[in-house]
C-alpha cells in the first residue's frame, strides 16, 4: 500500500461519522426541522455504543445500543419541539448540553477500558483492484453504511411518494397539512431516522475509530456535520463531497502535525473548525443566501 | 335530473358546530347540495364559511352534527376519506409547493401511489381536455396566479370528484381570469359534477350559481335562489343591515401636490418577487388616489418604496411636499408629515405579542414624543392607545392587551387610528379593510375620507376594486411593476380598470 | 382515544410567565430523584448535597455568589442576543478571549510593579476582547449571511486552543515546573477583595451593577426596545426603522463585551492566573441560565444563582458521594428541557381530548 492509498484510506475513516450523522441531518433538515442537537446524539451513541459492546462484549450489540440511545434522544427532541411546539433552536442546544452530561455519567465506567475496534471487511474481487480496491472495498462496514446511505437518501428524497411527501413537509407544512399529509408524524420519523444516524455516528467513534471511551469525544463533529448539510445545499451526494472535504482537513492537519510543520499544533488542531467557519462564509457568497427547506425550523401546529 | 332517485342529495350536513377557542365559527349549521348543482356558500369574511368546507374535506373535525353523502352517514378523519368519496377542493391560499414542480404538486394531492412521470402524462392530458394548460415540469414560483390556481384544479380533477369545492377562487383573479374559469366550470358542471362555490363577490355567485346558503356568524342564516335576488338583497342578507353610504364630497380636489413620485424603479428583494418599473405618479392635498391590481403585482415594493422600508435609488425620485426624500428612511419620512399602515396586521403593522402602548411605539416613537433623549415614555404610550380607542372605538378588555388578543376589525382600527391621530400630510396604506367585518370596514374608510377632506393626501393600496371605485377620486392601476396613470373615478368603468388589472390596456 | 392538542392563547396570564419557570424548577428536582434512585443513592441525602448544603452556611454563599458572577454576566449578554433573535452560543470562547486579553496586561507587566491604571486597564481590555471576538459571527452573519449559531461555536474551538497554545508556549510561567499556566498575577493586576480572608471579590457587585442597567435597558428605553421589536417581529421592526444588522452588531458586541469581563474577572480574581480549564464551561451553562431567566436581566440573577447552587452541589457530590461531575450537566439540561417545555403552557392552552368518533 502506498502512502498516498493510506492517506486515502484514512481520511475515508475520518469522514465517516460526519458523513453519517450529516446524511441523519439531512433528511432531518429536509422535513423542516432544525435539530441541533447532533452533538448530543452523537456522543451518546458513542458512549452507549461502547457501555453496551464492553457489557455484552459483542460489537453488533454495541451498535444496535447506540442507534437506539440516538433515537431516544431524537425522540425527546421531538417530543419537546413537535409534541410542544417548542424553540427548535433553543431545544437543540438543550440536547448537546445534555448530551454531553449523560454521556459523561454513562461513559464513566468504562473510561481506561481497551477494546478491539471492529475490523474491516474485504469485499471479494471488488477489493483486489489496484488502487480503488483497497481504498474503497476493504473497509469497516460503517463505510459501506456511508455509501448505501447516501445513495439510499437520494433515492428515497428524489425518486419515492415518501420522500416527496417529506420535502413537502419542509417546504410548506400549511400546504401539507391541507392536502392531508401528517406533518407531525413524517417530522417525527424524520427526526428518529436523524437521530438514529447520529447514533450511529457516534458509535463509530467509540467502536472503530478510537475503540476506547473518553468524554467529550466527538470534539465539535456533531456541529460539523450540520454545517456539512449548509455546504450540501441539502443534497445528499454533496454531503458526501463535503464530508470527505472535512475529514481530509482533519488528516492533512494530523499528518502536518506528526511531520513536524513548524506550526504550533493548536492552529493544526484549530484548522477542522476554522475551514468550517470559511466554507459557510464561501457557499452563502456563491450561492447568494439560503436555498434551504422553506419551513426550516418553523414550529407546526395544525388547527383541530 | 327529474328521476325522484336524482332527487337525493348529493351531500347532507346537518347541525354541524365548530367552536375555536371562545369564538362559535359554525352554530349548527345545515348544507345541502344536489347533484349536478351550483351551490353558493356566501358570508362576509369571518361568516364561518371556511371552516364548514374544511370539515366537510376533513381537514377539521365537527364538534357535533352529521354529515350525509347519497344518503349515508360518513365520517371524514382526514381529507383522504374526502377524496375517496369524490369530494376535491381548491383552496383560497393555495396549498402549493413553490420550489417543487407541477407534477410533483399534482403528486401530492393524489393518493395512489403513482410514479411521477406518468402522473405528468396524465396532467397534460387532463389539462389539455378541460382547457387549462400547465407544464408539468415547471416549478411553482415561476408560474403567475392563474396558472397556479390551474394546479389546484386540474388536481382535483384528476380524481374525477363528484363534488368540488372552491374557496374564493377569483380573489386573486384579474376579471378576465375569472371570465376563463367561469368557463371551466360550465364544463365541469355539464359533466354532471356539483360545485360548491364559496364566495362573497354577489355577481359572481348570481351569475353561477343557482342555489345559495348565506352565513352570518357562523350560522344559516337564509337559503335562496340568487338568480331571483338582487345584488343589494343578497348583500342584506350577508352584512344583516344596510351598510351606511360613505359621504363623500362631490367635487375631486384641486390642491397642491404633496407626494410626487417620477421614474421610479426598484429591483425584487427576492428573486420570486416583483419590483417597480419606471414608476410616477402625483398626489394631491385633500386627494385619495388608489391603486388598484390583483395580488402580487408589485405591492409590496410601492408600499415599501414609499414608506421608506427600501429606499429609492436617488434622492428626486421621491419628493414629499417639495422635500427630495427618495434616500431618507422610514422614520425621516415620519418626520417629515408622513404615515405609513402596511397590508399585514399581525407581524408588520404590529407585533403580535406586544402590548398596544408597545405597538403605538413602533411607529410613533420618531415623531410623536414618546421618546425622550432615548428614554420611553410610559404614560405617553399608554394615552396614544386611550385617543386611538376613544377615536375609532376599538373594543379590547383590559386597558393595554397584547396586539394577538385583539379581533381582526379591532387592531386594523388600532393600526389605522394609530397614524390617522397623528393628522399626517401624507398616509400611505395597503388593504385598508382586508379581512374586516362591514363596520370596521365602514368606520375605517370614513376616516380615511375625513382626513383627506381636512387637507392630507391619501394614498390607498388595495385588490378591493368596490373599495377604490367608492373611496378614491382618481384610481391607477398596478401591473406586473408598471404603473398606469390614474384617472378620475368618475370617468372609468370596471370593465377598463379590469383590462388593466390583466395588462390588456 | 385521546390526545393532546395545543390551543392558542390569546393572551398570556402574568403570573404563568411566574409560574413556569418554578414549574421548571420542580419537574427537574423530581427528575433528580429519579436519578439519584436509579444509581441506587438516597435521594433526600443527594438533595441535601445538591441543593441545601451550598447554601446553609457564609462560606458556601460566598462561593455561590463567586460561581454565580460570570453565569449572570454572561447570561445577561445572551438575553439580550437571544431577545433579538441573534443565537450566540459561543460566549466559552468570548469569556476566554476576555481572560486572554485582560490576562495579557497583567502577563506583560509582571515584576514592573505598575500602577493602579493596570487594574482598569485590564477589564477594558477583557471586555474589548470579548467583544471584538463576537463580533465576528456577528459580521460573518450581516455580511455574508453565514449561520452564527455554527460559527460563534467553532469560534469557542479556536479560543480553546489559542489560549492552549499561549500557556504551553509563550505566556508560559518560567519557574511553573512545565505546568501550562502563567504566572501567578501580581497583586496589582488581581481583583481585590471586598473582606479580608473571604472568597467575594469586586466581580460581585460589577455584575449587580450590569443586572441593574441590562433591566433599564431593556425595560426603559428605545434601544430596548428595539432589541424586543426585532426578536418578535422582525417585518414590525424594519417598520418601524430600525435597522436589524446594526442591532445584531450591538447585540454581540454587548454579548461578547460582557463575557470578556467575566473571563477577566474570573482570570484576575478567582483563579489569578490563565490555564486550559479555566472556564467549567460557564459560557454554555449561561445559556441555560438565560432561558431560566426568561430572557431577563433580573430573571437571569435569579437563574445564575440557582445554577451556581447545582456547580457547587456537584462538586460537594463528587467529593462526598463518589457521583460523576457530569451529573450536574444532566440536571442543568434537564432543566433547560422543562423551561422550554413551560415556555410552551404561555404560548398554548395544552388540553386533552377525546378523538371525534363517527
């Protein structure tokens, strides 16, 4: 393997749980509604993903653990935000703080406890191709999940009834509402499905990436995947672009770091949120404002 | 249509209640319609007729009261069991997509899961039967109201419905728009398909229809055949008194002018709006000019290009009793003698969730004295809502509510009464009456007449064409940005102003 | 069936805006009961550790009153962003640029013996630093549009591991053993006491002050006003002439201003020197106390000494009954999460009903 194919390799690893948990968002996004809890979710996943895996000692076991603990979370911020028709913005921020609370009691534990990452799988044949193969087909399965789901978010959001309803939710819930659509409930799915992702995410750091647990993990990747779905233009393959873009700035930095850039390391470290600060500034100049979903964290409550 | 079987009614609603919060919107009210029939439901604004057709697509849940289709008890969750039945409607706001495209529209209406692409092939061929052109492919917000109005039709349509419902279809129709879709219904109704037509427009419903119901506060309070009544006996039935004639003076004024505006251009603030092209037009002392056009025509950017909200590109091009002001703000513009009420009450004119005394500030804290070297005035807010209330008689319970709490007619009063107090040289304003009860309506246009006949110079935005012919002394009309020279009301007939309002002439 | 439905008020009873907050307040103490009885602790001791022991003696209300300074100075700020619907929520990193920029004075004139100026100096240039920090989102947001929520965030990054940097690099203390600290500060560039051998210092009553005049602010005049006008009804405000990205410059740089003199005060007076952890997060927990207070300067004193009750209850928690820091955390979200689910019986009538039957 060349050094070019392992630089390669791990910025797809650095990537992934952006990708993932800004997919999640994405869609979340796309029904009109702003979570920013992501951090929150995230982190929780990683912290049960890990609490369930050493427990049972069985990574899929952890997995499963995290998506769930994801989805509670998303579920309490559905409860708070469409149940209520709270603050979006504000409830989401309450989800982070808390996020990152619990996280910490249930991750207390298990702080020191080592533990095999889940490896990686060859994908027969596909995986012997020079170059390609080794970079994109012998991977942890979380990368696979990355790929199928940007595709099948594509797929869903463009080419199914389903999706077309949910972008109708995000665009004007008034409308839906009046045709019959249950704004409520596609928002709901919407934001368990987000919440599920940023589980997922987060399990993926706790259980591949850093298989160990320490608090306060996920460093800002919860609010970079938000900031990946403004960059996307809430187009899943552009997340994709986007994701990658990040995860290529965490690596270049790190191996910046490791070959002694006469730079200090902070403004290294610092690059990940600086880029992030630039891209936004960058894609509202080229694209001239928002082109986000029209009903982006309006609350929706239906006359009855 | 003489069998006796024909005979059954198509739909039956009877005794049906809706209350929201304190307000009774529909008091057991009872509707039949007939196959094959034209059916008015008429009622001012407020009258409940909305909320009776929301139930009956349901879209709300009647609280009691049943309701009957060919006879049989049905209940109506949601509006899916509506459509199923064969019941489509066409709603006033329309219930579109603006960044999707007509096909995914049409998608959305239909409950069958139908792939995209063929549903699009269907719509041209439905649209190309009833007369109603549409490009499925096209997205919403490039289309103009009648064509978007198209949609929500020919959607309809294509579920082959027994019963349509339209709510206020030609309020945002230019008249010939409308000529156009009388036409469509003709058809529609010779395919043996009942409408519901709700409405407040008498010629219209005499014209279409042959039976009405007419509600007032939300209940049944007369049902007749229009085409024997006149359009004054329609109107008593609806408005439940005669409405009092404004009085207004004979001759049109000759004073100085105190607005000019020349050559005004101003660019969309959004690239779905619509801007002003080369605007000019005069305003004299003691004059009511108006402006009449259908919606989204280029209102907003007069409104906001006269206030002050955006500012002209040079100084000339706004001149207000002889002061160039075409660059100075909103509150500049207050100082120098001007008013300003905007279209929208709840969120422009006033902030719902503020108190009146809080409200009086948002536009009288430049030149009214409410503020002292940055520091409120307390006491001083609280008068300006006791002289607006005595003035215009608003009807509020405590002293100082919140803006929310206040009826429709009650804060447009509030809203009008708080600049008209201020005996402005100028007052611009948009839908003086939108959406408000006959007597507000009454009271609120006799101020505006009063202020004028005591020297201001009025300027009266509105798509209420009834409103401008019995306001205004002289009437231009507004089109895609282009202004028309006014003319004097005296010498124009409906029929000119309505090729105007469709830029005809 | 029943269900619940939300009912739109068309007015707000004075005393709801009273009573939910304290509803807030009781839903999290039974939530913390839960808690605790889930870990398998006695609920009325944790209580007790919690909420009670903090205050039922002067050195612990001194103590509540040192924790509660930077959340209610912070706070304040953010009401007042949060008012005009500006969503600052990087104020960790203006505290710390604050800390940082105060710090520097005090870090450049150690052993010059320098004057009474030094004092001042420092908290302008805390504030100034706080301020001109924040008003990056604020530029990034009027001039290009870009979402402040995100970039006031990264922001608190950036801070993090400058001010990292600065104690490992060149601030470092010389004689600091290779601890990432300064120097201890001076006794002229510390905040002095208000008594001798006790933990209060000047910071206490600087924040009184703010609380005092944020609520005139606010309450009494235009500019108030103002920011009320623009949170509400952005479409009113722009009627009524006032011009929404100059106020979402004063609103940060108020914001940002604020936090900086915490962080300098924090920096100069409790802790005396900068070091990595020098906030425990308080520029996130000010957001809870803003919302807990109503998004009102007075509120918020009331809501920043509660919260600084739960910070001390904590660290007695952890010393005394083995209980994770990160609890607190979990009961300040909690309480954020009821606030806002209050915050929605001012706006709507929550009823239950029974679903229409055919």
């Amino acid at each position: 393997m060349t050094l070019f194919e392992a630089i390669l390799l791990t910025v797809i690893t650095a990537s992934t749980p952006l990708l993932i948990a800004a997919i999640g968002e994405l869609v979340v996004e796309r029904s009109g509604v702003l979570n920013l809890g992501v951090e929150g979710m995230m982190i929780m996943g990683a912290a049960v993903g890990i609490a369930a895996a050493i427990t049972t000692g069985s990574s899929a076991f952890g997995v499963l653990a995290a998506v769930l603990a994801g989805m509670a979370m998303a579920a309490l911020f559905a409860l708070l935000t469409l149940g209520l028709a709270t603050n979006q913005v504000a409830v989401g921020l309450a989800l982070a703080i808390f996020g990152l609370g619990l996280s910490g009691v249930v991750g207390a534990p298990f702080v020191g406890v080592q533990r095999e990452g889940i490896g990686a799988i060859a994908i027969p044949y596909l995986s012997d191709i020079p170059f390609i193969g080794p970079v994109l087909f012998a991977q942890d399965p979380f990368v696979y999940a990355a790929f199928a789901l940007v595709a099948g978010v594509s797929w869903f959001l463009f080419r199914t009834r389903a999706g077309l309803v949910l972008r109708a939710c995000g665009e004007n819930h008034a409308s839906a509402h009046a045709l019959g659509h249950h704004v409520l409930r596609v928002r709901f799915l919407a934001v368990l499905f987000g919440g599920a992702c940023a589980g997922l995410a987060g399990a993926y750091l706790s259980l591949v990436y850093t298989p160990f647990w320490t608090s306060g993990m996920t460093a800002g990747r919860g609010w970079i995947a938000l900031a990946i779905v403004v960059f996307a233009s809430w187009l899943p393959w552009r997340a994709a672009v986007g994701a990658y873009l990040f995860g290529g700035v965490t690596i270049l930095q790190l191996h910046a770091q490791s070959a002694g850039v006469p730079l200090p390391t902070q403004l290294l470290a610092a690059m990940p949120y600086l880029i992030t600060i630039l891209v936004l500034v960058l894609v509202m100049r080229l694209r001239g404002g928002g082109a986000g979903p029209a009903a982006l964290g309006q609350p929706f409550v239906p006359d009855r | 249509m003489t069998t006796p079987l024909l005979d059954a009614p198509l739909l039956d609603a009877t005794g049906l209640v809706k209350r929201f919060g304190a307000l009774l919107a529909n008091d057991h009210v009872d509707l039949r319609v007939m196959p094959g029939e034209a059916h008015a439901l008429l009622g001012e604004n407020g009258a409940g007729k909305s909320t009776l057709v929301k139930m009956l697509y349901g879209l709300l849940q009647p609280e009691a009261g049943h309701i009957a289709w060919e006879g049989r008890p049905i209940h109506l969750p949601e509006p899916r069991a509506a459509r199923a039945l064969g019941i489509g409607m066409v709603f006033q706001h329309f219930s579109l997509f603006d960044n999707l495209t007509v096909a995914e529209n049409v998608a959305l209406a239909l409950d069958a899961a139908e792939p995209v692409p063929r549903i699009a092939a269907r719509l041209a061929e439905v649209s190309r039967a009833y007369g109603l052109p549409l490009e499925p492919a096209r997205e919403v917000w490039r289309l103009s109201v009648g064509e978007r109005q198209r949609i929500e039709i020919v959607r309809c349509l294509m579920q082959d419905p027994r019963l349509l419902i339209l709510d206020e279809p030609t309020s945002v129709l230019t008249p010939q728009e409308a000529e156009g879709l009388f036409a469509t219904l003709d058809r529609i109704r010779a395919e043996g398909r009942a409408v519901l037509y709700i409405s407040h427009k008498l010629e219209e419903v005499r014209r279409l229809c042959e039976t009405a119901t007419i509600l007032r506060h939300g209940r049944v309070v007369a049902r007749t055949d229009p085409r024997t009544e006149t359009a004054a006996s329609l109107a008593r039935m609806m408005v439940g008194s005669e409405v009092a004639a404004l009085r207004h003076a004979a001759a049109p004024p000759e004073g100085p002018v105190r607005l000019s505006v020349r050559g005004l251009s101003v660019a969309p603030d959004d690239p779905h709006g619509v801007g002003l092209k080369d605007i000019s037009l005069d305003l004299r002392r003691g004059e009511v000019l108006g402006i009449a056009g259908v919606a989204g025509n280029g209102q907003e950017a007069l409104f906001a290009a006269l206030s002050g909200e955006v500012l002209a590109p040079r100084a000339e091009q706004i001149i207000l009793d002889g002061a160039a002001v075409g660059r100075a703000d909103i509150n500049a513009r207050r100082r120098k003698g001007a008013a300003f009420v905007p279209e929208e009450r709840l969120g422009h004119a006033a902030a719902p969730r503020l108190t009146l005394s809080d409200n009086a500030l948002v536009s009288g804290h430049a030149a009214s004295g409410m503020v002292r070297h940055g520091l409120l005035d307390r006491g001083r807010m609280l008068g300006w809502v006791d002289a607006v209330t005595r003035a215009f008689d608003v009807r509020k319970g405590p002293r100082d509510p919140e803006a929310r709490a206040l009826s429709g007619g009650n804060l447009q009063k509030f809203v009008v009464g708080r600049e008209v107090l201020r005996k402005p040289g100028l007052l611009v304003v948009s839908q003086p009456t939108w959406g408000v009860d006959a007597g507000a309506a009454g009271l609120i246009r006799q101020a505006l007449l009063d202020l004028a006949r005591a020297g201001s110079a009025v300027l009266v935005i509105s798509q209420d064409l009834d409103e401008l012919l019995e306001m205004a002394d002289r009437i231009a009309v507004l089109f895609h940005g282009t202004l028309s020279p006014a003319e004097p009301v005296a010498g124009l007939t409906r029929e000119a102003i309505g090729l105007r309002m469709g830029g005809a002439a | 069936m029943r269900r619940l439905v939300l009912e739109r008020r068309a007015e707000t009873p004075w005393a709801l805006t009273l009573a939910s907050p304290l509803l807030a307040v009781g839903l999290t103490l039974v939530s913390a009961v839960l808690v605790f009885l889930a870990m398998g602790r006695d609920p009325l001791e944790a209580l007790f550790v919690y909420f009670i022991m903090p205050v039922s003696d002067a050195w612990g209300l001194q103590e509540v009153a040192v924790k509660a300074t930077p959340l209610v100075l912070i706070a304040v700020g953010l009401a007042l962003c949060y008012r005009s619907n500006n969503w600052n929520i990087g104020a960790e990193g203006q505290f710390l640029m604050g800390a940082m920029a105060g710090g520097w004075l005090a870090v450049a004139t150690h052993g010059t013996g320098a004057g009474a100026w030094l004092l001042p100096a420092m908290l302008v240039m805390g504030a100034l630093g706080g301020a001109l920090f924040a008003l990056i989102p604020a530029l990034l947001k009027t001039r290009f549009g870009a979402n402040e929520i995100l970039t006031s965030l990264m922001l608190v990054y950036v801070a993090e591991l400058l001010l990292d940097w600065l104690v490992r690099g060149p601030w470092r203390d010389p004689q600091g053993f290779n601890m990432p600290q300064t120097v201890v500060f001076a006794p002229e560039a510390t905040i002095p006491l208000l008594m001798e051998g006790g933990r209060l210092n000047l910071g206490t009553p600087i924040m009184l002050l703010v609380v005092v005049l944020a609520a005139l602010l606010v309450a009494r005049t235009l500019k108030g006003f103002e920011i009320t006008l623009v949170g509400e009804a952005p479409r009113a405000a722009r009627f009524a002439g006032f011009d929404a990205k100059r106020l979402t410059w004063t609103v940060f740089a108020i914001a940002g201003g604020l936090a900086g003199l915490a962080g300098v005060l924090e920096a100069a007076g409790t802790v005396r020197m900068l070091q990595p952890g020098l906030s425990p997060g308080y520029g996130f927990t000010a957001i809870i106390v803003a919302f807990l207070g109503r998004l009102n300067p007075v509120g918020c004193l009331v809501a920043g000494v509660f919260l600084a009750i739960t910070f001390i209850g904590g660290e007695n928690a952890q010393i005394m009954m083995q209980m994770p820091l990160d609890v607190t955390r979990v009961f300040q979200g909690l309480l954020l999460f009821y606030v806002l689910g209050c915050d929605t019986l001012l706006l709507y009538r929550v009823r239950w009903v029974r679903r229409a039957e055919a």
